[in-house]
C-alpha cells in the first residue's frame, strides 16, 4: 500500500498517522488470510512428511516379499583349504567330506628358453582335443567335430606375432612376452581350463618353429616346450572321485558352490576337507528388523503430527484430521490381520513380530529363529504367499500404494490443501487490491479535509486581524 510521509501542509493535521491507523483495522482480515494459508501449508508439509516415511516402509515391505531370505544357507569349510565354498537356498543343511587332488588348468607353452625366436610371415594352425593314453604312449586326440582356428601372420616381429594373436579372439590361445634375463620368450596359453582343451599348434614358413604336440615330452631347449598341461580338476565328495574342466564346481552338492584355488604340494596327494551348510537367518531377520523401524518411524511421525498437548492447550499440525489417523489405525490393524491357508503360523505375532504397551512395534529375534527352523509354520510363505494365497509383504504393500501412489489417499488430501491454497491466495489477492483502493480514498479524504481546515483557519487569522484594527468607542 502506498504511503505519504508528510503531516497536513496547512493544518498540521498528521494524515500519515491517521490513515496508518485506519488501515490497521482495515487490513486484520489480510492477516486473517495470511495464517490461514500458512496452516494449510503447515498441512501440506506434514502429509509430505507421512508420504515419505510411508514410502521408506514400502521399500521395507517389498525386501520382506523375496523367499530367498527366508530360506538361505551358509556354507563354511574346515581342513586343510583349497577352496572357497558358497551356498544358495537349494542346499540342504549337513556336511561333506570334500578332497582336492588338484586344480584345472590351461595349456601353457613358450619358445626356447636360451635362443630367440624371430618370426617371419606365415600361418599358424591350432587343433583342440585331449592328451590320451593310448597303447601306453601319450597321443593328441583330435575333438570329434574337429575344433580348429587358423592365423595368416605378415610381420617380423616378436611383438607384431603377439599383437596379432591376442587381436583374434576366434583362436583360443592369448600370447605374452616375458625376459628370462636374457632372451625374450613368446608364451601362448589357452583361454579355457580343462584336459579337453589342450592344443596342438602346426606352423609353415616362418611360423614353422611354433609347432608343437601337447602329447610329446619337449625340454626347455626345444623349439617349442609345455610350461603346464591342460588338465581337470580333480576332488572327492563324501569319497567318489569327480572330474571338472573348471575350478568353479556348482553341479555336485546341490546348492553348494566350490571355487578351487589351492592344490597339493610337496608329496601331499590331496587337501583334506568338511563342508558343513546351515540356515543362514542373517538375512531374514535384517530385513524384519528394517521393517519393523520403517514401521515405527510411520507410527512415530503420525502421532507428533497429530498430537494435542493439554498441558499447554496447543494442538499439532494435524490434530483431529480423519485422513492422519485413518492411515494409522488401518497399519495396525493390517498387523494384526490373520492368513490361512500358508502355514501353521497365521499371523505376525506368532513369529515374533508384535506391538509393546506403548504401540511401538517389536521384533523377538529368538521367538523368529525358532519359527523360521520348523518347516510347519512356513514362515516364508507368511511373508511371500503361495501361487493361490497373497502373504503379508504383498496385501502390507497394496495397503501403502493406496496411501501414497499417485491416485491415493494422501494425494487427493493434498489436492484438496492445495485447492485450498489457491482460493485463500486468490481472496487475499482481491483484498488486498480493494484495501490498496481504502487507503488512496482516507489520503484523498483527510487531504480534502486538511486544505478545508486550512483555508479555514487563514479566515479565521484575516477576521482576527481585521477586528484588531477597528476604531475603538467610548462612551461617556
């Protein structure tokens, strides 16, 4: 609103004074709208306070919904190593006595140890097969079809062969430099563990010295020799030997994981072993506990947002809304609510998970431990249904979405608030415009009356003066 600062030019009338004081009054219906609109924005905030926490409890709920958690295993081993050991939830819980006679390997090759192999152009031809015994004599088996990979070489060089073996990734065998101190040696190694993937290399022209028979008996001097030979892995499970052509076994103990990475050494001929596998709760009740917080974090929330202090006759931002307190009471219940037809265990109170005397939700990880190892009650089944039945995390999560998804409760309450908002603005729009119009009108008026009560007043000195100059009578 404008404002004049001067008092009455004539009069000495304090205009600014008076229609400061007018306008005061005037103007209490603006401030009237201005905390209106302010509570209602209070509103706003505080349902966007129970979305989120609402939102963070979902993300707790959908955790619960995975039948993994409730049914994984932890496998350990003790012994002499040799492996890694994991577990999944097909694994039944009991121990097994596990040996590692030995790891899969690559074939690995290198040129001479004490003269250096310079190649020239020409092509390289590898076989893929198994080294076998046959008539007491080792031989190379060619695989049946034939796997085979060629390279047609142009350069000169050590390097280039390198570089141009490791560029094609059809061949199956990588290259490598490496300086014994005195000679460079080109290695070549396969890309695959197992007996089957040995590879016999054919060379001509200038490749003719990387030819080489993985069944042949080569020394370090030789054109071509084996650093290591393609082989199995070797272990025994509960006493029956088993072969892999890798070092990552899953398909023996179901569930169970090996991952070797030690074999014997010295005159040791296996590494001696027990796997055990056991319930893995770990999971399961870090999920149930994040719940249980997420819940308690709603339920905190709610409750200081529509509290009422009788003390201090002060109410919260949401006291007395039906909406605040319709989400609380329908989460408890929905805790509370029964399922059939999942397991003996037909409700979360059974399993451990319950309310306090002061509504805060608790979670008994020994009453959950117990539940969870008997198969009866079905704990996993609780939380996660069956093809027929939903359980608690699916029916818990339909709940919140129709709290907090785009067509839910809390936002057509908050679209109401801020039609709200909308129409007080509008309002304290138009009235403040109208009262912009009041003040201009008492300026416009008490100037009016200033310049009368000044024109009067300068009559009022004339006649006054006039008066003193009269002639003075007597009477005698």
């Amino acid at each position: 609103m404008a404002g004049i600062t001067s008092t009455g030019l004539g009069s000495g009338l304090d205009i600014e004074s008076i229609v400061s004081q007018l306008m005061t009054v005037e103007s209490r219906p603006l401030s009237l709208l201005a905390a209106k609109e302010a509570s209602y924005q209070a509103k706003l905030s505080a349902f966007g306070q129970i979305k989120s926490v609402l939102s963070s409890l979902q993300t707790a709920t959908t955790a619960l919904n995975d039948a993994d958690k409730f049914a994984a295993t932890k496998a350990t081993s003790s012994g002499d190593g040799g492996f890694t050991v994991s577990s999944s939830t097909a694994a039944s819980t009991g121990s097994y006595s596990v040996d590692v006679m030995q790891m899969a390997k690559i074939q690995r090759i290198s040129t001479p140890a004490s003269t250096s192999f310079v190649p020239s152009a020409g092509t390289l031809t590898i076989n893929f097969g198994t080294v076998s015994e046959v008539n007491g004599s080792n031989t190379f088996v060619d695989d049946v079809p034939a796997r085979t990979a060629s390279l047609d070489f142009t350069g000169s060089t050590l390097a280039e062969l390198r570089d141009a073996i490791n560029a094609d990734s059809t061949l199956g065998i990588k290259a490598s430099i490496v300086n014994n101190g005195s000679q460079n040696q080109l290695v070549l190694s396969g890309t695959t563990t197992g007996a089957n993937m040995a590879f016999k290399l054919t060379g001509d022209n200038g490749l003719a010295g990387l030819s080489f028979d993985p069944a042949a008996t080569a020394a370090p001097t030789d054109t071509m020799y084996s650093v290591q030979a393609a082989q199995d892995a070797r272990i025994k499970v509960d006493g029956i030997e088993i072969t892999r052509g890798k070092n990552t076994i899953s398909d023996v103990i179901e569930g169970v994981t090996l991952t070797l990475t030690k074999e014997p050494s010295g005159t040791a001929t296996s590494l001696v072993n027990t796997v055990s596998v056991s319930e893995d709760q770990t999971a399961a009740k870090s999920a149930i506990e994040a719940f249980v917080k997420a819940y308690n974090e709603v339920s905190s929330t709610i409750k200081s947002l529509t509290a009422y202090n009788t003390d201090t006759s002060t109410a919260s931002t949401l006291t007395g809304d039906s909406t605040a307190r319709s989400i609380a009471s329908q989460l408890r219940s929905s805790l509370s609510a029964s399922f059939s037809g999942l397991g003996t265990a037909t409700t979360m109170s059974q399993i451990g998970i319950s309310f306090d005397k002061d509504g805060t939700l608790a979670f008994d990880s020994t009453k959950f431990s117990t539940a969870l190892s008997d198969s009866d009650m079905n704990v996993s089944a609780l939380f996660t249904g069956t093809d027929d039945v939903d359980g608690f995390a699916t029916t818990f999560n339909a709940r919140l979405s129709a709290y907090i998804d785009s067509d839910g409760l809390i936002a057509a309450r908050t679209e109401g608030i801020n039609s709200t908002i909308k129409s007080i603005t509008k309002n304290y729009d138009t009235l403040e415009t109208r009262l912009e119009a009041t003040e201009a009108r008492y300026r416009a008026q008490f100037t009016s009356l200033d310049t009368l009560i000044s024109g009067l007043s300068q009559t009022s000195t004339y006649l006054t003066q006039q008066l003193a100059n009269l002639p003075s009578f007597s009477s005698k």
